[in-house]
C-alpha cells in the first residue's frame, strides 16, 4: 500500500499547481475537494443523507445538487454546516481510502483546502502546506476567478487557518512566492518523500 501524503494551502496558494508538478512524476493525486462535489451528486447514501437532512430540494429533477440552496442553508449556521460536513467528510474518507489502497505507487496525494480544519490530517502520514504571500494569493485568484471580488477573497482567507498555524503542524513546507522555483523544491521534496517509503 502506499504512503499516503496531504498537500494543503490557503486560497491560492498554489497546491493545486504543485499537485499537478507531482502528478508529472507519476504520482497519483486525489483532489478532495473535487471528488467530494462529484460524491455528493453519485453516492447514494451521501444523497439520501443530505436529502434527509436539509429536504428533497437540496437536488434538482436532474439529480445535480442545488448548490445555492444548500449554501443558503448553511451559511451562517455552525450547526447545519456542521451537519453538512459530517456527511461528506465521511464519504470522502472512505472514498479516498478505496481509492489510495488500489494505487500502485510508492506514495499518493490527498489534496485539500481544508486538510486539518475537516481532521482529514490525521488519516495522512505526512503533511506539505503550501504557502504565499496574502497578496501574492489574491493577486493569482483575481486572475484566475475574474468573477471573484478582492473582498470575496479576504473573507475566504479569514475563514482558513492561518498560515503559521498549518506551517507549525506540517512535515514538509513548499514557499510558493514569486522569487522561489516551484518546481526543483517539488523535485527535492519528491525525493525526501521516495526516501521514507
Ligand atoms: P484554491 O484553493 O483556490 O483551489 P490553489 O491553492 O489550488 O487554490 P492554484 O489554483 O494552484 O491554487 O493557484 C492559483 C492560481 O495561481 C492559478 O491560476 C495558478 O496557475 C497560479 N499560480 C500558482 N503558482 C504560481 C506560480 N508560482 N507562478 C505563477 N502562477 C502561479
């Protein structure tokens, strides 16, 4: 089986590009937050959970999930987002377990925006946090979401962890800032990582 490794990091700090570079080099990535939009729409007993918790309309006719109703819902509510994510965190876990267990690869990749906020950190062996400037970060989401405000990103920031705080309980730091190459850091890292298995 192989290792089995987190990558984290704020709004724009660059982990999806730096699970990409991995991903050149042959290593499986599993992007959490992506699978668990698709789970929401595909697993059976996700949808029945979230239909029986929050109505028949979170789903439209079609199956696809009412995003904007269930954001609705949840926003501002700590107990309801708390119910939401207690039936998804679940289904992804067992969903990356099934997946990470049939890989043929020394190690594998759970990238995630929320890796130690969902508890998702403790399931991993090793952890890498990602990290840029706040400015640098808002800067490349404003490129990337032209549809997302300057305001909009803060608020999103401000409801992360802080960067210190993911830094201090990681295993491995890659500084993604403007005067440092992403990609002999993710060589160098790839082979302290291939050195544990
Ligand atoms: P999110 O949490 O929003 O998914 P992320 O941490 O996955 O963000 P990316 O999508 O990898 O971040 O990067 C944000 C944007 O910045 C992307 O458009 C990406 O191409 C760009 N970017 C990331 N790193 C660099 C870099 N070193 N140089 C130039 N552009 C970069």
């Amino acid at each position: 089986k192989p290792i089995l490794i987190g990558i984290t990091g704020g709004i724009g700090s660059g982990k999806s590009t730096v699970a990409r570079i991995f991903s050149i080099l042959g290593i499986p990535i599993y992007y959490a937050d992506d699978r668990a939009k698709w789970l929401m729409e595909n697993n059976e007993n996700l949808i029945a959970g979230i239909k029986a918790a929050f109505g028949e309309e979170s789903f439209f006719e079609n199956g696809k999930l009412n995003r904007k109703f269930l954001s609705t819902e949840v926003f501002g509510s700590p107990e309801k987002t708390k119910i939401i994510n207690n039936l998804v965190h679940p289904a992804v876990k067992k969903d990356f377990e099934a997946w990470s267990s049939s890989q043929n690869a020394p190690y594998v990749l759970k990238e995630a925006a929320l890796l130690f906020e969902t508890g998702s950190y403790k399931e991993l062996d090793k952890i890498i946090t990602v990290t840029s400037p706040i400015k640098v970060r808002i800067n490349r989401v404003l490129m990337r979401d032209p549809h997302r405000s300057e305001e909009q990103i803060h608020a999103i920031i401000d409801q992360q962890m802080p960067d210190e705080e993911k830094t201090s309980n990681s295993d491995f730091i890659i500084k993604n800032t403007d005067n440092k190459l992403l990609i002999p850091q993710v060589l160098k890292l790839h082979e302290s990582l291939l050195k544990l298995v």
